[in-house]
C-alpha cells in the first residue's frame, strides 16, 4: 500500500482508533479530552505516540487529516484480518 493511498473504511477505522485509544488510556489511568472529533483525535494521537504503538509525524505534517490518517493506518494494522473493517 503506498503511503499516500487512501484507506477503504478509513472514517469508521478513525472512529475505532479513537474507541480503542481511548479504552487503552482509561486503562493506564489518563483521562483524554471528551471533547470535539479534532482534539480528541489529536489527544488518542499523542497517547499513542507516547506508548509508542504508532510513529510520530513531521513536525510539517501535524495537522488534523494527517492525524486522522494515521490513526486509521494503525486500526487497520491492528485489526485480525477477518475483521470487517480490514
């Protein structure tokens, strides 16, 4: 898949990523902000990046379609490949 491509699913695999990211925060005791989709995505991102489960962008490329596109490509690589989602 070349890194530019686009994701099938990759709204719903975003909306995932946020779920699960946020469950793994609850569950070491970090309460992320239940705010708009924009700074929630960007705070499951910057969770993320902290455990290090997904690598950090660009300082260039930190902005919010990015963000979400990471976050999908991390869902999809996650996900079991009988998945729907996948």
């Amino acid at each position: 898949m070349s890194k530019t491509a686009k994701i099938h699913n990759e709204d719903k695999l975003v909306k995932k990523a946020i779920e699960v990211g946020l469950k793994m925060a609850k569950m070491q005791g970090i309460d992320l902000p239940s705010s708009t989709g924009p700074l929630k995505a960007q705070g499951v991102y910057l969770f993320l990046v902290g455990v290090n489960q997904i690598t950090p962008l660009p300082d260039n490329k930190l902005d919010g379609p990015n963000i979400k596109h990471r976050l999908a490509l991390w869902m999809h690589s996650v996900l079991p490949d009988n998945d729907p989602l996948k």
